[in-house]
C-alpha cells in the first residue's frame, strides 16, 4: 500500500508545521450547503494521554465519491493527527451530525513517555 502517490483532494491544505503545531482557521466555510446526499466531515484531533490533552484541530470537508481513507490518512499526515473522526449527516448543512468512523494513528501519537522510542 503506497500512500505516495496521493490523489488530488478538494481539500483547502494549509501550511503544516509540525514542530509548533499551529491551530489554523478552522475551515468550516467548506462546510456550506451543497449535495442532497451524504455528507461526511472529518476532524483531526491531537492527543496526549500523559498530558491530558484532547484538542481538536481542523475540520475538513470529506468528497464522498472519493476513497474516505486515502483522505483520511492525508489529513492525519498533515496535520500530525494520531486521532481523526469522521461525522456524516444527512443534510448538506450539517444540522445534525453522528459519528461515523474513528481513525487512530499509531505514528502520530506523541509518544512523550518516551516508550515509542
Ligand atoms: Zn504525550
């Protein structure tokens, strides 16, 4: 399986830098009203167990005629995230929302207790 070759995404990537670990503009305005179909979104989270820490870091809208998991693991790539859900919602406004599937990352974790070492 080679995530090399990535296939083109509609999605708004920003500048990753990793060693900080910016919150970007979260990108919500992608979520606007659109098909009558499924709908998904993805958000990426970052986690450390040891610190307490849970925070959610961007979401990204999901084209869901495209492979979910190959966008998936981009958005993780790209933002370092060891955890990203995906939410699905019936309508194109995301009124309501469930959660569809959770991704978990094991090269993304923190690892600061310093057994991924
Ligand atoms: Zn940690």
């Amino acid at each position: 399986m080679g995530v090399a070759a990535a296939p083109p995404f509609l999605i708004e990537q920003t500048v990753q830098d990793s060693s900080t670990r910016i919150r970007y503009n979260r990108a919500t305005k992608n979520l606007g009203s659109r098909l009558m179909k499924k709908n998904y979104f993805a958000v990426t989270y970052e986690v450390c167990e040891h610190n307490n820490i849970y925070l959610d870091m961007n979401e990204y809208n999901i084209d869901s005629t495209k492979d979910l998991d190959k966008q998936i693991r981009e958005l993780a790539k790209v933002d370092v995230a060891p955890l990203v859900k995906v939410y699905e919602s019936d309508t194109s406004d995301f009124k309501d929302f469930r959660l569809y599937k959770e991704y978990n990352f094991k090269e993304y974790e923190c690892g600061c207790d310093g057994t991924q070492f």
